[in-house]
C-alpha cells in the first residue's frame, strides 16, 4: 500500500462511505476494460465522469471522478485495500491467515481466533484459511508481520540446517 492509498482510505471513511458500497466499486474494477478506459488519457474526462455518474454508487461520484481528473485511477486496487484495513482498525479487527494440511474444527478456529484476540489486544479477528499440504502436517498462522510456523516442514528444514552445521 501507499501513503496515497492510506490517505484517500482515510477520507472515504471521513465521508462514511459504507463498505457495501465500496464492495460495489470494487466488483466494478473487476472488469479490467473499465479501469483501462478511465486510465486511458486519450478518453476525454466528461466521457469519464460520465461513466462513473452511470455506474458507480452516487456517495463515491465525487471520489472517483478527482482520482480520473488527477491521473490517480490506477491506483484503485491499493485504494481498496487500504480502505479494508483501515475499517478493520477502526473496528478494532485483526486479520489473520491460517495456513494448513487437515482443517481445524470450528472449535479449533474458534480458540485461535480467542488467543489472537488476548495476543493483540483486538475485539475480534478476521481469520483467512487455506490448505497447503506442502506443510506435511501441522500449521502456520500469519498475523500481519509476525509468522507462527508450526509446520512439520519447517521443523525438518530446521533439523536439515542444524545437521548441516556439524
């Protein structure tokens, strides 16, 4: 992310844009023809707005229209995700990524979500989860910079590095 992503998130919740309709800026960025053609400086920029005044949430207009005037639209992707973290800290949320071999149980999820809470001081987690069988078995939990890796694969790489060292 960037300082200017960081920034125009910190406005769009100034203006209490909702997340919902952030959600639906998003979906429309999906479609790469669309931010190609308010990025393309040959497009002239009342042919932009115009597009925009059709297409996107009336609250995020005014938004979208100074980013296409200012030469800033591709920087949406980066503008979305700082939105996102900048709703979760606000909510006091943490984000979370549990990689593993076999799926915890809910419980299992449930108690994790619990220790990150206690761990970060957070009222609640937003917990990702994916299988990776490269692991082996056990698993790794990323919670921002910080990586708990409690693979079977990191242990043997761990004992290769030390039997190297002999």
């Amino acid at each position: 992310m960037t300082v200017f992503a960081d920034t125009c998130a910190k406005a769009l919740l100034g203006l209490n844009i909702s997340k919902e309709e952030m959600q639906s800026c998003r979906d429309l960025f999906s479609d790469k023809s669309l931010s190609d053609a308010l990025s393309n400086p040959t497009i002239k920029l009342h042919e932009k707005e115009a597009v925009i005044d059709k297409l996107f949430p009336k609250a995020t207009q005014s938004f979208w229209k100074l980013l296409c005037s200012d030469g800033w639209i591709n920087e949406a992707e980066n503008i979305f995700e700082a939105y996102d973290a900048a709703v979760l800290r606000k909510e006091n949320c943490i984000s979370a990524e549990l990689t593993y071999v076999t799926e915890p149980s809910d419980e299992q999820k449930d108690k994790i979500k619990e220790m990150i809470c206690r761990i970060k001081k957070a009222d609640s987690v937003r917990l990702g989860c994916r299988v990776d069988k490269t692991l082996i078995g056990g698993y790794c939990l990323q919670i921002g910079d910080t990586k708990y890796d409690k693979s079977i694969r990191s242990g043997l790489e761990s004992l290769q590095r030390a039997l190297r060292r002999r």
